[in-house]
C-alpha cells in the first residue's frame, strides 16, 4: 500500500478495528489515544496508533489471543473518510 507523507502523520491517520465479542476496557490501556466501544456484533476499538508497526502489533495480540477480527479500516482525521478497508481481517 503506497502512502504518502502526509498519510503518516500520527495526529492525522487514525484506526477501526471490529471484533466478533466484546473486550474489556483492560485491552486498550495503555495504548494512547485509543478508546473501545460496542458495535453491534462485538467490539470495536479506535484511535490514533503512532505507526502502522504498532496497528500490526494490536493485530498481532488480537491474533495470539484468538480474537476474531471481522474488518479494519484507516481514516485521515482532516477527512473522516477511509483512507483503506480491508473486510474479513482474520486470515491464518
């Protein structure tokens, strides 16, 4: 995925991630500017990660744990709209 520099400005590129079942608030501290809510089949966790190595860290122990990931998207804050979605996250 090509990005450019403006793309990885930290305070601008923000994270969605949805999970089937619902996490406790525990998962999520300590990670910064990143908040947990319900969605409507799970959980879904938002916010602001430093780096796409710390995003594929999340993924990581989402993964080792067994939490299913059902979608993930990235958005610019200055635009709100998705900057790349991927559908069906949990491929092994």
């Amino acid at each position: 995925m090509e990005t450019s520099s403006q793309d990885t400005h930290p305070s601008r590129r923000r994270y969605r991630i949805w999970v089937v079942g619902r996490l406790e608030q525990r998962f999520v501290d300590g990670l910064g500017d990143v908040s947990l809510d319900d969605g409507e089949e799970g959980s879904v966790i938002e916010g602001a990660l430093v780096d796409q190595s710390q995003f594929r860290g999340l993924l990581d122990r989402l993964w080792q744990l067994g939490i299913e990931v059902s979608k993930f998207e990235t958005y610019l804050t200055d635009q709100g709209q998705p900057a790349a979605e991927t559908n069906g996250a949990n491929r092994r």
